[in-house]
C-alpha cells in the first residue's frame, strides 16, 4: 500500500471526521480545536483547498455531515449543530443541544439511513480530564427533536450502520469498545447490546483507543487507533484482519473514498495538540507526522457504507 501526506502544506492539531463526496469528487474534514472545515477537490487538492471557520476562539466543530446541497454541510459545533456554507464563507446555528452545559462538546457523528443525524457530546477540552458524562443524541432531521440514545459515556465516537439499518455500530474511545446494537428505527430503540472489539483484553491493542471509523457493506470496519499509529481492518465477526501503518501516534479517523472506492483517508493529531496556543508546523515533516491528512492506495476496491444525506431542509 502506497501511503502519502494528501496536502503537504496543510497540518492540523487535532484533524477528524473525513468524509467523500462523490457527487463532485471532494474530501471534507474538520479541525475540531481550529473550529475549521476544509475541503478539497480529489483531482487537485493542493489547488482547489478551501477553508471556512467559526470566528469565535471559543468554538470547535467535532463532526460535519453532507446535505442536499454539496456547497451546504451540518456542522456539529461547541453548542449545537449549524449549517456551513461554502458559497458564503459562513457558519450559522440552527439548532442547540438540550443539556444546558459549558462543560461539553459536539465530537464524532453520523447520518443514518433515514436522514437523521446522530451525534456524540463529551468533556470539552478546557474542562479537564474526560469524565462518564458524555452522550449519543439522535436529532430528528424533520422535527428536530432530540432524544439520547446513549447516556453516560467518555468519547462517543466512530459511528456506522449496517446495510439494512438494523445495527448500529458504535465506539467509546476511553472504554476501548467498539459495540453493536441491534436497532429498532420505528420505535427509535438501541437494544441488544455487544462487543465487536475490546481493546482492554488485548495485549497488543490495550494501550491504544479506538476512534473514528468506516464500514463496507459487508461490515467490515476500519478503525482508526488513536496512540496506536494504524488503522486496524476488522472483518464482520470482529476478527482482525490487518494492521495499516500510520506515520503518527494519533490516529483519528479513516475513510474509504475517491471514484473508485480504493483510497484510504486518515486523519491524526498532532501530539502537542492538547498544548494551550499550540500552532502546527507544516513544514517539519520529520518525527512523528501527526496533524497531516493521509491518503493510502489501498491494493483493492471496497464498497463503502453511503454517506447518507442530512434529511431535513437546507
């Protein structure tokens, strides 16, 4: 497998949330502590880069989601969920969360197969250490009502559903799972609760945290594995298939994309992101590589699970 740095003149602190679009061959991912979305053009990234950001240093944006319009994506931010607009330069809230706190942040998300939007809120980073209060919203894309699907968690993240729409999978990082729900849309219902992968009760996995994620329609998973420099390729009965060597400590998120669904994004984190004032340096390509966008040329094609699109109106 070919791996290179996708943008040689970009480096985030802590990029996430990679997302394809095919409809005009783009990569979306944001910067959670920049408060950015970026996005490029898959034929000529390092020309076609295009950046918009909160202009509050109190904001960040943990998750974006396509919408009807590919120059419109849901932003899942500090206090809610916004619409970013790429004609305009401009993020703007429509909704905000329920929880009435300071202390928490949007993190990783998804859109189901009916439009809705499912969302993760954890610890921010100001607050401390990360504690049990984080929690999986799912929002309604027609009525916007919000509900918690999951209560209590540390980092709710990397999220996908099976092809039937009958399983969600989901992960907490600091809890080391990636687990299964057998998922009822009608009645709105997680039940039936299982473990795909623990990497507490592995001794080559343990010291590492699972994060941001895919699935292929055969419900294979590519985990991104945060402290543990690769993305971990498990196959549908939670065996590990393969180990994917990520130049950087922490690996955030993985996402397969490109025309012919055989290229595999990687976002990580510079490990001095968590340093207050930190600013990336996208000229020392030496060390640890963490902060840089990855594309790897993967030695085959899969058929991802679809981006779903947001549901509500735009």
């Amino acid at each position: 497998m070919l791996t290179q740095i996708l943008l040689g003149e970009y480096r985030g602190a802590l990029t996430e949330g990679a997302r394809y679009d095919k409809r005009n061959d783009t990569l979306i991912w944001v910067d959670i502590i920049a408060a950015e979305i970026h996005r490029v053009c898959l034929k000529n990234p390092e020309a076609s880069h295009e950046v918009i950001k909160f202009s509050s240093p109190s904001e960040s944006i943990g998750a974006i989601a396509l919408t009807s319009n590919p120059d419109i994506l849901v932003a899942c931010a500090k206090h809610g969920v916004a619409y970013a607009n790429f004609e305009s330069g401009k993020i703007e809230y429509f909704l905000k969360y329920p929880h009435q706190s300071s202390r928490l942040r949007s993190n990783d998300g998804i859109i189901d197969p009916w439009g809705h939007l499912w969302i993760g809120v954890m610890t921010d980073f100001h607050v401390g250490d990360v504690v049990a209060e984080g929690k999986l919203y799912r929002i309604n894309c027609h009525s916007l009502q919000i509900e918690t699907m999951i209560d209590q968690c540390y980092i709710p993240n990397g999220m996908a559903f099976s092809s039937d729409g009958r399983k969600l999978f989901w992960t907490d990082s600091i809890a080391g799972v990636i687990v299964e729900y057998d998922y009822d849309v009608l009645r709105n219902e997680l039940c039936n609760k299982k473990e795909v992968l623990n990497v507490k009760k592995s001794l080559k996995y343990r010291d590492f945290a699972p994060d941001g994620m895919c699935m292929t329609k055969t419900n294979n998973i590519f985990a991104a594995m945060f402290n543990g420099s690769r993305v971990t390729h498990i196959d549908s009965v939670g065996n590990v298939v393969e180990d994917i060597a990520i130049p950087a400590k922490c690996v955030t998120n993985a996402h397969i994309g490109g025309s012919n669904n055989d290229q595999l994004f990687v976002n990580t984190a510079h490990v001095d992101h968590e340093e207050k004032g930190f600013v990336p340096n996208a000229n020392d390509k030496e060390g640890d590589l963490g902060g840089y966008l990855f594309k790897i040329q993967l030695d085959r094609s899969y058929e991802p699970q679809p981006n779903y699109i947001w549901g509500g109106r735009v």
